[in-house]
C-alpha cells in the first residue's frame, strides 16, 4: 500500500504538477529506492531473514550512494556484492556477509545458464581437465550453505548444476580436493597430483588411488571438463 501511494504520488507530480520540483525529486528518489530495496531483496532472501529490515534499507541506501554504477537491473546483485566487500566495516556487524551474498548470488548464476548442450566427459589421466561453466569452488568462512552463521572457520565447497536433477548442489569438499581442484587451472591432471604429492610427501602412486574415484564422479556429473575439448 504504501509503495502504491508513492508511485501515485509520483504520477501526480510529474504528470499532473501538483508539487513542486524538489517534492519531485523525492518522489523520484522514493522511486529508486523501492527498485533497488526489492531487486536486492528478492536476489538475497536469506540475508533479508536473517537482518532486520531497517539495517537491510540502510545497505541499500549506502550502496546507491557510492556502489551502484551500472544500468542494468539484473547486475546489481554482483554490484551490491562488490560494493559490500569494498566496505568490511561497514558490515563488521554481519561477518557472514560476503559468504552469503556469493552463496546466494552462485546459485541464481548457475540456474540461469544454458547446459542444453552439456556433455559429461570421460575421464582419463591422460586428460588434461578444468572445472566446467557448470561448477564452481570456494573457501567459506561460515557455512551460509549450511545455514550455519556462527562457527568461523575455512570451509571449502563445491557447487554445481545438477542437469539430471536441473538444481544446484552444494559438497563440502576436504582441503586437499579444494587444492587438487584449483592446481587444475595450472596444471595438467598428473602434473597437479605430482605438485600436491610433493608438497604433502605423499607417494604419487597412493595419492592417484585416493583421487580417482572422486576424480571419475566429478567428470560423470560434468564438474570437470576435458580442456582441449
């Protein structure tokens, strides 16, 4: 209700010249406001449950005044993420901020692609892979995805797109999958079990053991891609 009256305000005044220019103007600035508050909202529900409403507005009033640069409606949620990490201090009150906004903002991401011409590739050593478009890994440092926002601590996941289940998954991973998964971006499967191996003074034969199996699935579900494909 009162967001109609202020859109009827606004038509009123711009259309109709009821008020002056400066009532104009907030109007207009009322106007703005709502669409930003609702955009946001919309795009982070749990952040929305989670902080009281007046603190939410006043993220999004500080946010407008010196973080929202671009024109695009639907780029504001990764504006707002940008913005709040420019700004720690701001949001020292709500630690779990930025894991939450990356929590929320990845899985409409991941929702929103084209996997109709997916393909799962076979694995193979011999293979060079890299994590596909439908997956992503990240160190938390609460578990958003848990709904657990109290116990700090580093909390590797991993996030995919489901195409069987058409949705979005998330796995705590271990450290070292967390590691192996981000040398693949360097590295060719066997040069990265090789780096890894070395570094905790493991034999290559046992480390390739262990990661083969999880190594197989990931391809299975399209988590990992052939990179010459």
């Amino acid at each position: 209700m009162k967001d109609k009256k202020v859109q009827q305000g606004f038509f009123d005044t711009v259309v109709q010249k009821k008020a002056s220019s400066q009532n104009a103007l907030k109007l207009y600035q009322a106007l703005v406001f709502h669409r930003f508050n609702e955009v946001l909202s919309n795009a982070n529900p749990i952040l929305t449950s989670l902080v009281k409403k007046k603190r939410f507005e006043k993220m999004v009033k500080a946010f407008m005044k010196s973080g929202a640069h671009t024109d695009l409606i639907w780029q504001l949620p990764k504006e707002f993420r940008k913005f709040v990490k420019k700004n720690p201090k701001a949001f020292s009150d709500v630690p779990y901020i930025r894991d939450l906004l990356w929590f929320e903002y990845i899985e409409v991401e991941l929702i929103m692609q084209d996997y109709s011409q997916h393909e799962a590739s076979p694995f193979d050593w011999n293979h060079s892979y890299e994590l596909s478009t439908l997956a992503r890994i990240k160190k938390l440092k609460y578990k958003v995805y848990a709904k657990e926002f109290t116990q700090k601590g580093k909390y590797p996941v991993l996030v995919y797109y489901d195409v069987v289940l058409k949705q979005v998954i998330y796995r705590e991973i271990s450290a070292f999958m967390y590691e192996y998964l981000k040398l693949l971006k360097e590295y060719n499967i066997k040069t990265a079990l090789k780096t890894i191996s070395n570094k905790y003074k493991l034999k290559n034969k046992e480390v390739k053991e262990l990661l083969e199996k999880p190594l197989k699935e990931l391809c299975a579900l399209g988590v990992l891609t052939i990179k010459d494909k």
